[in-house]
C-alpha cells in the first residue's frame, strides 16, 4: 500500500483526491517520526518545532482526508 501511495499508481481521476489525501497522511506520519527522533538524538528545541509542525499538518491531512469521503467502495 506504501508503494502504491508513493508511485502514485495509474487510477481514475476520481480516485486521485484519495490518493493525494492519504499520501498527505502518510507524509505527516513521517515527519512525526522524524521530530520525535530528532527530540531523542540530536537536539530538543529543534525536534520539538519539527513534531509541532508535523501534528499541525497531520490536522490538515486528517481533515483533507475525511473530504474525500475515504477509500472508493
């Protein structure tokens, strides 16, 4: 699913809303672990801005996402 998300695989241009939306997601996800990392090993001012940042854009996912309306039945 991961690869899919990133390819961004050849689906109708209905579904390419879903898809931005859950590699949106996916991207939040991501730069969460990045913060809370960057929190642990190198510094905590940094990592601290770098996980505020990302749980704001997990909001504007999350929201983005529930758009959508979720994955096509």
């Amino acid at each position: 699913m991961i690869w899919i998300i990133l390819k961004g695989a050849h689906l109708e241009s209905n579904d390419t809303q879903n898809l931005r939306a859950e590699r949106a997601l996916f991207l939040a996800a991501l730069a969460l672990a990045f913060g809370l990392a960057l929190v642990g090993t190198v510094s905590r001012p940094a990592g601290g801005v770098v996980t505020l940042g990302s749980w704001l854009y997990f909001v504007y996912a999350l929201h983005r996402y529930g758009r959508t309306g979720g994955p096509p039945r």
